[in-house]
C-alpha cells in the first residue's frame, strides 16, 4: 500500500495538522506514505524547517492549471501510489483526475453544504469520503455511497509539556480562554456579550483570546464598548497554543455553525481542562454534558454566562478523570488505526 496525500492550502490550519499527523503515521507503521502540499503554503515551510520525511511540494495559485496537472503527474507516475488522499476541496478537484489508476480518498473537515454542480463533477471521482464527525456523514450519505466516520485526532503528548506561566498578559484569579478564527460562524461576540455578565461578581476574571481574522478589531471595539476590556487579553495568531490552554481555568468553544470536529474542544480536555461549549450536533459528539464538559444553548450569550457561573461556583463537579477518560477516544494513534483499516478495506491491499 501505498499512499500519496495532497493539501493545496496556504494557511497552516487544523486540517493540514491532522494530514501530517497522519501521514508520520502511516510511516511509524512501515507504510510507503508521501506528503505533497502547496510550495506557497505554510505546511510545505514546515515540513522544509522539519526536516519530515518524504513530502514534496508542488506550484498551485489557485485554479487547477495543465502546468499543476502536470507536475503532480509526474510525481503521481514516480511514486506509484495505490491510494491518493485529498484532504482540502481543491486537492479533492486535483486528486480525483487519477482515479483510474488509484483508489481516492477525500476527508471532508467541514459540515457547509456541497454546490450541487461540484457533488456531482469534483467530487465524482472519488471514491471513499471520510468525516470527521456523524454530523457530516449524515449530510455526506445523502450524495455519495462511501461515507465513512474518523474523528479529527489529538496528540495528547503535545500538551505533557513544562507549562510557560508568563503567557497571559493578564493573569487573573479565574482565566477563560478562547482560541480560534475572529469569523461569524465562531460566535465570539457571543462569548464577549457572556463574560460582560461575570466581570461585576467574580475579582479578577480575565477573558484570553487567541487567534486572528475579519472580526478581531470589532470584538475589540465590543470589549470597549461593553467596558470590559480592562478584563480582556487578545493576542492575535499563536503557535503556542498549548500554553495558552495549560494555563487556564475553563476553556470556551462559542461556535454557532460549521463545526466539523472542534480541534478546540480535544485541546483543551487533551490539556485537562474543563470545556464549556455550544450544543452543536458535532459538539455533542466529543461532549457528554455535565460528565466530561458543559454545554449551553447555540448563541445564547445568557446560556454560556449560566453555564460558565456554574462551572466557576462548583455547581457542576467535572471529574478529571472524566475528561482524560474521553479524550483518549480521540488519541490520534486511534484514528491513525482507523484510516489504515480503511485503506485497506477500500483498496484491497
């Protein structure tokens, strides 16, 4: 077996994360694995600085050119693969024009809809379509036959670290972090609007976020104008998130649409931490409210503050154990397991 992935992302973002991941671990598992990723991207810098084994880049503005084509052919007629994995929308375009040599994978990371014009000409060709929650799947089996469910992973050992205890600006008594896009679907304003509530009955309670997009200056200007902004931190895009997780009190996952499998939520257990999170349908699949995290209503700003007081007044007990005992479904030497019992289940080798 042998397995070509492709991403054609700029940006490092969870999902090329995860590829990696599981493309180091097809090799600790002695299988023929090769990473092709976007030169202009900051997944093939990272390899590069790395030093990772077997990963190649390719020239990709954008739009799916002969020139594109062609270079990954070459690469496609060298390497050989029985198996190609896409794991962006663009490489799933790229990935599928092999399918008459090779067996195509897709992992759909995201719960938007498909345009009816792309379910039925990019994604065509491809033969198995991996989702990283039931959430999708559900959606995915609608259209396509092959659907099949791998949870995006964790690497837990990334948060058995020594703890960097300067990272806050502002360290407060209770500190609540966020980290994720500054985007609509993410509803920190939800969050902002929330923790407003707590400031006038908890002393020295700091609001963290972490993390960069359209909306980062108006959840400033709303911090402001709530008069809250004394009590909150913002730090723009970090590459040490870890620390950032291992220094908090609670961690809050506000999202109000488009989960796929929060990579938010299994950080934050994966760092031990109580997760206080929205009731999306993908949400409630990596939490058991009241045992392992806490939910509250969908862009209920006065349903997180409820739950976030619950949480700080010890009106919900979450057992540490509870949270390890979860979290380790996710472990990604798990889902590593799973895609090579996939692959050969779909390809036969």
């Amino acid at each position: 077996m042998r397995v070509l992935h492709i991403d054609t992302g700029l940006e490092w973002r969870g999902g090329q994360r995860q590829a990696l991941t599981l493309h180091k671990g097809l090799l600790n598992h002695n299988i023929e694995s090769f990473f092709l990723a976007n030169q202009a991207g900051e997944l093939h810098q990272l390899c590069k600085n790395n030093n990772e084994e077997k990963f190649g880049g390719f020239k990709f503005s954008g739009e799916l050119s002969s020139a594109t084509h062609k270079e990954v052919q070459k690469i496609v007629e060298d390497f050989k693969p029985t198996i190609i994995h896409c794991h962006d929308s663009h490489s799933a375009k790229l990935g599928s024009r092999f399918h008459k040599s090779c067996t195509i994978f897709h992992t759909r990371r995201v719960s938007y809809p498909i345009k009816f014009l792309s379910r039925y000409f990019k994604y065509k060709n491809i033969d198995t379509h991996v989702c990283v929650s039931e959430d999708i799947r559900n959606y995915m089996k609608q259209y396509f036959s092959n659907t099949f469910t791998i949870h995006s992973c964790v690497d837990i050992k990334r948060f058995d670290r020594v703890v960097d205890k300067t990272i806050f600006d502002k360290n407060g008594d209770i500190n609540i972090v966020y980290v994720g896009a500054f985007s609509n679907q993410k509803g920190v304003d939800v969050l902002i609007k929330a923790f407003s509530n707590l400031v006038n009955n908890h002393e020295n309670i700091v609001l963290h976020l972490v993390g960069d997009g359209e909306l980062l200056q108006p959840m400033k200007d709303l911090t402001k104008s709530l008069e809250i902004d004394q009590n909150t931190a913002f730090y723009g895009a970090r590459k040490d998130v870890e620390d950032f997780y291992l220094n908090s009190d609670y961690v809050v996952c506000p999202s109000v649409s488009g989960e796929g499998s929060s990579g938010v939520i299994k950080e934050g257990m994966a760092a031990g931490k109580i997760v206080i999170t929205s009731d999306l349908i993908a949400n409630k699949e990596l939490i058991d409210d009241g045992i392992n995290g806490i939910m509250f209503k969908t862009g209920d700003s006065s349903a997180l503050t409820a739950a976030l007081n619950k949480a700080i007044n010890k009106d919900i007990v979450i057992e540490s154990q509870n949270i390890k005992d979860k979290v380790s479904l996710f472990d990604c030497s798990n889902t590593i397991e799973q895609y090579i019992a996939l692959y050969k289940k779909i390809s036969g080798h």
